[in-house]
C-alpha cells in the first residue's frame, strides 16, 4: 500500500493540510490586489491596503518557507511532488510580493537592515532612537527653562527701573498675540465658518 503523495506530505513531512499552495502549482495572489487597490479613492487608503497586502504575502511566504522546510528535514521519494508544489507556490508568492512592494514607498532605514543582518531585534533602533529624543528633549526644555526664566527676571528687574515702558511693552505683547490667535484661526476656517480639523494617521 503506497501512500499518494499529497497524504505523504501532509503526514510525513509535519505540514498543514495542503489545500491551496501546496496542492496547486500555479500562483494565488492575494485578490484583493488588485481589486480593492483600483476602487480606493485617498492615496492614503490605498497606500495603507497595500502596506497591508505586502504584510499578508511576507506572513504567507514565512509559511511557505516553514512547509519547505519540513518537507525538506523529512524528505523521502514519495514527497518529491509535494516538494515541487511548494517551491513553485514560493516562488509565485515571491513574485506577487515583489509586484506589491512596488506600489509601496516605504524607506527603511539602514541601521535597521544592519541590525536584522546582525541577528538582532530590530525593536532596538527604535528604542535607542527615542532614547535619543528624549534626551534631546530634556536638552531643549533647560534652555527652554532657562530663557524663560531669564525673561522673568528681565522683565521684573525692568519694570522696577522703567515701570511705564514696561507696561506699554506689555500691552502691545498682549495685543500681538491675540492678532496671531486670531489669524491663526482664520487660517484654519472653512469658507462656511466651520473650524478645519486636523486628521491624525
């Protein structure tokens, strides 16, 4: 009794039941490529689904790989079909990835490849990265502090030598700002008086 080759490869190999990769040799793309990707009318919408879709095709391809390799740890002459099938599914999904990654402009940087070809977390480069903001942070709110202060103390020391210019410089401070408040919200007011609000991505 000689098992077909599609129980030996689900069985022997230790891979998931193949019921579309490993069975059929011709490529499955994701079909929301390239429907859902034509409809979407904000280029950010669309430039999201397709970040999405590369997500979904670089998750399917790690399960390819993983179904190789066991295919492979376990390889016997009954499972030389299977293994076949799913070096062309591999294949195929490497060749829709790379025809979505075009569609998406995303810059990496290098400290991260550096990183990942190292062996390590790539969560690293972000951590060091807002380590580093937040040091520079702190930096930016002493002098920040600091100038503050020393116009708190200007200003007092002035306004005991020149209290009447003083109080003219503070006039006109008052009425400068509430002229850029004012500009500012008329920059921001639609036509029909509403307020433009600002979209958070």
């Amino acid at each position: 009794m000689d098992p077909s080759p599609q129980n030996s490869a689900t069985a022997g190999n230790g891979g998931l039941p193949s019921t579309g990769a490993a069975a059929a040799p011709s490529p499955a793309p994701n079909p929301t490529a390239a429907g859902a990707v034509g409809s979407a009318a904000d280029p950010a919408e669309e430039a999201k689904q397709n970040l999405t879709q590369v997500i979904n095709s670089v998750d399917k391809t790690l399960g390819l790989l993983h179904q190789l390799y066991l295919t492979v740890s376990s390889f016997s002459v009954a499972s030389q079909l299977p293994l076949l099938q799913r070096l062309n599914a591999l294949v195929a999904e490497l060749d829709a990835m790379q025809k979505m990654a075009d569609k998406c402009n995303i810059q990496v940087p290098l400290e991260v490849v550096n990183l990942i070809d190292d062996g390590k977390n790539p969560d690293e480069f972000t951590r060091d990265v807002i380590n580093s903001c937040i040091a520079k942070n702190q930096i930016t709110k002493g002098k920040t502090d600091a100038f503050k202060s020393l116009r708190k103390h200007l200003l007092e020391e002035l306004d005991q030598a020149f209290p009447d210019e003083v109080e003219t410089y503070r006039e006109i401070r008052a009425s400068s700002a509430a002229e850029s408040k004012r500009l500012a919200q008329s920059q921001n007011a639609l036509p029909n008086g509403d307020v433009k609000v600002k979209q958070e991505h």
